[in-house]
C-alpha cells in the first residue's frame, strides 16, 4: 500500500501551497480537494498542475466542495438542474484527466431525516450510473464515499448502491464511520472488495478527528482486515488543519504507519 495525503488537511491554504507543503512531507500520492469552481479552468488549474509536477506528486483522487449540495442538485426531481450539475460534473472529471487522477470522491445525498424512498428510488439509481459511466469515458473511477451527514453514513444504503451499481466503487473514510455511529468494519463488511480509496484518520473519546496513531483505532486490525481483502492502492490522510501545529507532526505519522504502507 502507498501512503498519501489529502489538501484538504491544510485548508484554507490555496491549493497549490498545499502541494508544496505535501512536496516537503516526501509523499507522492495526493487526494486534490477542489475549494472553488474558478480552479477547476485555467489559469488557476494550470498552476495546479504545475505544482503537482514540479513536487513529484501523483494526483489519485478528486474531490469537489460542491459535494455539499450534492443531493439537490443530482436527485431532486428537477431535471433541468439535474442536466445542469452532469455538465458541472463532467468538467470535474475532465480536470481529474488533465491531472491524471484515478478516482473522483462523491459524497451525494444528505440525510434527511425519515427516508421516504422506501429504498434507492430508480431514478436516483440512474443518475449514480450516468455519474458512473461518465466518470469514465475520462478515465476515472466513481467512488461514493461513507459520510455521516450523508445518507452514506448507513451501511445498509452502500450494500443496496452495491448491489443495483455493480461498477461503483467506494471511498473509506474512518472518521466519518466514528461519527455516524459505526465501526469501520461494518463498511467492509458491506462494500469492502470494491474499496479503492481509503481516508485515513483517528479518534478517541473526545475528538472524532485526529491524526492517525493519536487516538483509539486498532490500525493493526484495520491493515490485517485490508490485507485480506487483498487491498493494495493508496491510503491518505485526512484530517483538519487544527489537529496538527507542524510538518513534524505529519512526519511522525509516516513513520508510524510505515510498517502498513510506504510513501
């Protein structure tokens, strides 16, 4: 397994200062967290890809701030606003092409309270798979990713997207199961052969995000459990600008999860 990082650990940095910071940590591989439309288009996305290159870094996965909305502008029974936000989609997974990027990370639909679908309605089953073929006439990927404000933070719904979306992948995030009340091996347990993307992070009793070994997740239970599913892509860390004070900090993390994966 490869260990990378995502730039979203250090926002609010611009993007390609976050390049550079990662350039330092001597990693490779990098999660982009897209913050802004304008940077999805030259020349700010131009100056990106320049700092990805001139930092030795390989761009694995995408990800988009509108994945707030995600569920508005996608499912809703709106059609001209759904053909609106594939447009906007499809300009995403261009940039993931130009930055040769393997996966793009989906949160997609908020919880809402009491789920009136009765299931995933056809509809909405429709869309993942026109977000999963379209994703990949660019080369990408299409992972949905576990989010605890999302109605994929139940295992329950990915195992029912697993079984309607055969060519669906998934993102695993550690943090976000610990905050929507699940143990991490429930997602493996329902989705695991098809996880090609990991977030890694920690927690304990009183933070749900943390860096990884400053808290209370069994990494050697995590890394055997991934082992076994044969799992061998990249594993990035994830975390908030506030759980850590310095590089040094992110370098201990590397060398604490060297027996698990290199950078």
């Amino acid at each position: 397994m490869q260990l990378g990082i995502s730039t979203a650990c250090f926002y609010p940095l611009p993007i390609e200062q976050a390049l550079d910071q990662i350039g330092k940590l001597g990693l490779r591989a990098v999660e982009i967290f897209f913050n802004t439309e304008s940077e999805y288009f030259d020349p700010l996305l131009a100056e990106i890809e320049r700092h990805v290159q001139g930092n030795g870094l390989e761009v694995r996965s995408i990800h988009p701030f509108s994945s707030a909305n995600e569920g508005i502008l996608l499912f809703s029974e709106y059609t001209r606003r759904t053909e609106d936000a594939f447009a906007q989609y499809q300009r995403y997974f261009e940039t993931g092409q130009r930055l040769g990027a393997k996966y793009f990370t989906f949160h997609g639909e908020r919880r809402m309270g009491i789920d009136t679908d009765g299931g995933i309605i056809d509809r909405k089953l429709k869309v993942y798979r026109r977000l999963v073929e379209t994703a990949a006439v660019y080369g990408l990927t299409f992972t949905q990713e576990n989010v605890a404000w999302c109605r994929s933070a139940d295992p329950g719904y990915l195992r029912e997207l697993y079984e309607n979306v055969p060519e669906l992948r998934y993102t695993l995030d550690i943090k976000q199961a610990h905050r929507a009340g699940q143990d991490w091996r429930r997602f493996l347990n329902a989705v695991g052969d098809r996880i090609c993307n990991i977030h890694l992070n920690d927690f304990d009793e009183k933070q749900s995000c943390l860096l990884p070994g400053e808290g209370s997740m069994d990494y050697d239970a995590f890394f055997a459990a991934l082992a076994e599913l044969g799992y061998d892509r990249q594993v990035l860390i994830e975390v908030y600008k506030d759980n850590f004070s310095s590089l040094n900090q992110i370098r201990q993390v590397v060398a604490r999860l060297a027996p698990y994966a290199q950078p």
